[in-house]
C-alpha cells in the first residue's frame, strides 16, 4: 500500500529549531520593549464569532478569513487580528480598571487571501495598545514602542522610516477643498492606494467615485504630496479646525524629537490607514529602501469599543507582523539565529560509568547548565565527533583510570585545551 504524502497547507510554515530561534529572537525584543515601557501581556482565544470582525469592517471581510459553522451552530472564525478581541475583552471590564490600560500580546494570526512577498495565510503579530487616554501623549508613546521595538532588533534610521498623518487634519482639509461629508472614506480609500496606482487613474477615481471636478481632484493629490505643516499652516490659515489639527500634530512630532525619534518620523498625507475605524492620527513603518510592505501600522481607533457593545472608550496601537520584519531582518543581515546552546557534553569512556554520568548530568542540570551525553554506547571518538557537530562549550571525560585517582579530564572545546580536576570539586 503506497504511502500518503502530506504537504504543508500553502501560505504556511514550519520552524526548524534554528528558524523558530530566530523568531523567539523577535518576540524577546518585542517584550522587553514593552515591559520597558509598561506594558501588560494578554491574550484571546484564535477562534472568535464572526460577527466580531463583520462589525469592526463589514461584510467584505468574510472573503479573507478561516470561517466555518461548528458544531453548536455558531459562525465561527479564526482570528484575522488582535484589536477586536482586545475591544471584547475590556467591553465588560474596563470600568473597574485603572486607566489608561497598556497592554501587549503577540497573537498567531490568520487571513485566507492570496500568498505574495511579505503576506502569508498566517503570522504573528505584536499589538500594543493604550485605552482610555485620549491626549496625543498616548499616540507619542505607542509609536515610540513600535520605533524601539525595531531599534531592540538592530535597525536604526537609515534603516526604516515611520510614515505619520492625522485622518481628522485630512478630513478637514478634504472638506475645505470641496469634498462632500458622503464621499471622504471614499477619497480616503483612493489616496491608500495612490502610490501604487498611476496618476491619470487615481484622478480619474476621485473624478468618477467622489464626484471631484477635475480641478478639485488635482487639489487633492496636490496636497497628498505636501510634506511640510508649516506650508499647510499657511493654505488653510482660515481654518481653525484644521489649524487645530496642525497644532496637534506638531506637538506629536516634537514630542517624538524629544525623545531621539525625530530621525525616523517623516510628515506623509498619503498614510491614511485603509480601516475606517481609526480617528485621529495614523502612521506605518516602512524600510527606507521601499522594496518591502509596511512593517508595521496603526493610529487612534476612539470608537471601536463601541462597535462591540462597549462603551465610549478613546484608544491607540499598532499591530506589527514578524513576516515582512524577518524579511527585513535578513537584507540588513540582523537575522542571525543561533543554535541552542550546550554547556557540557558527558563523554562516557566505559558503560560502567554510566550511572556516574546521570548523576552528573542531573546535577548539573539542576544548577542551570545545558548538559547531553550519548544515550547509547559509543566509540570514544563518535562522541568527541557528536559534541563536536552540537557545539558543547566543554566536554567531561568520564574515564576509568582517572576515576580511580578520583579525577576528571575537562576540555575547552573553544581552544582545545584541557585539565585534571577532582570529581568532587566539579561536583561542588
């Protein structure tokens, strides 16, 4: 009877234990980051009701998701992101919390949509979020966690650049250059894919989906592509709404300067976050070089626990996945995972030094050391040869003439170098 094979599920992934060390790697950084800056760890369950998600984003998100009926026939789904659940989670909890609540967690997450660069069917992700504090000091502080969170993994400004807008500052000016109320997520949506589509199409969009005039549509791709406050400042002086906005803004980057940032944020219009749950201002980290997807996004959301049967609660965080990070990692040669580390190897010289051995072994083992020896009699050599290819710091020699006078042969596997010492010294 033939054999079945059994591929991996595209999209996916297995981890070797060289590989997954390498996303440990990532997860270490992201959580000392964030415990640094004071923030809790939580967690959800990956499966959630659909409805869920339909809420948060609408009907159109059913396409992307692992969704199915189980058996208490409830719709179901596999988690696509964190925030909803986050959203769930405090719905009925909050009220008893102190605020703002800063809480962190590194979900599996998973999306049925088409394999490309960067983009997998499942990843996992850092959220960080502060709820119940509506001050831009909140928003400072969250993209400050996701820059460091990058900078605890080596990468530095010459390296990745956050991307920084307001969508209220952008409503705004949107409303001032003759844009109806009706149509303004529909000018957002063609703006979040400006850059990857031509001009003429893009004008044409606002033209035939916002209802622009030709002349209005060239406004408004003129001012996605104005990069300094102090010019909008002087456009749209009549407007203290939108004035207001700048103030904001500006206060944010200072802020950010502060703190040493300053190098890595750069003012873009055209980041305007294609969720419509978010409120006020938004950013997405990229590498600099631009051959990669966003490494990271996020920005206010001050409605969505409402959406979800919670109360009016203002929030702010991002989400950032390890696929494109790792991918980034590795061009900037910072993806470097090691091999677990073994302290001691045992080398058993007569079987009759076995139980010796498992003394030790245990011993040491207890005292915090990574200790192997052969589980099965070998040659001298062949466990030399083993030690060798796992990479033991030393190896203990348990041999028999020396066991006699009470001694051990312990060797440097580093320099080769080698020593007597007294079995119970290197016990104690």
């Amino acid at each position: 009877m033939a054999k079945s094979k059994f591929e991996r599920l595209p999209g996916f992934r297995d981890f070797t234990p060289e590989e997954l060390d390498g996303v440990l790697h990532i997860f270490d950084s992201w959580r000392t980051v964030s415990t640094r800056y004071g923030f809790s760890e939580y967690g959800g369950p990956p499966l959630e009701l659909l409805d869920l998600y339909v809420e948060k984003s609408g009907e159109e998100i059913v396409q992307q998701l692992y969704n199915f009926q189980d058996k208490g026939q409830r719709k179901i789904a596999l988690r696509p992101e964190m925030t909803p659940s986050l959203a769930r989670i405090l719905a009925g909890r909050h009220r008893a919390m102190a605020k703002p609540i800063r809480w962190f967690s590194l979900p599996q997450l998973f999306r049925y949509e088409r394999q490309q660069r960067g983009r997998l069917r499942e990843h996992f992700q850092w959220n960080v979020d502060i709820v119940g504090e509506q001050g831009v000091g909140a928003d400072v502080e969250v993209l400050a966690v996701a820059l460091d969170g990058l900078r605890e993994l080596g990468l530095r400004e010459n390296h990745i650049v956050a991307r920084v807008s307001d969508r209220k500052l952008m409503t705004e000016i949107l409303l001032v250059l003759g844009v109806k109320p009706d149509n303004v997520s529909t000018v957002f949506t063609i703006i979040d894919k400006m850059e990857r589509t031509k001009v003429n199409r893009s004008m044409d969009r606002l033209c035939a989906e916002a209802e622009l005039d030709t002349e209005a549509a060239e406004k408004v791709l003129e001012i996605c592509y104005e990069d300094q406050i102090e010019v909008l400042r002087q456009k749209f002086e009549a407007s203290i709404s939108i004035t207001e906005r700048l103030d904001v803004l500006q206060i944010y980057i200072e802020s950010l300067e502060a703190k040493g940032l300053g190098a890595y944020v750069q003012f873009d219009l055209k980041i305007v976050r294609g969720l419509a749950y978010y409120t006020g201002i938004v950013f997405e980290i990229f590498d600099r070089a631009g051959d990669l997807r966003a490494i990271c996004g996020g920005g206010r959301y001050d409605r969505l626990l409402e959406l979800v049967g919670g109360d009016p609660l203002p929030a702010v965080g991002f989400g950032m996945g390890d696929v494109v990070l790792g991918e980034l990692l590795r061009i900037r040669k910072l993806f470097k995972p090691e091999s677990a580390k073994v302290d001691l190897f045992l080398v058993i010289v007569g079987e009759e030094q076995r139980t010796l051995a498992l003394s030790i072994a245990h011993n040491q083992r207890e005292n915090g050391l990574t200790v192997l020896y052969g589980l099965r009699p070998e040659t001298v050599g062949k466990q030399l040869e083993m030690a060798s290819k796992i990479g033991a710091c030393q190896v203990l020699m348990l041999a028999p003439d020396e066991l006699e006078r009470g001694l051990v042969v312990l060797k440097d596997m580093k320099t080769g170098e080698q020593r007597e010492m007294r079995l119970e010294e290197f016990i104690t």
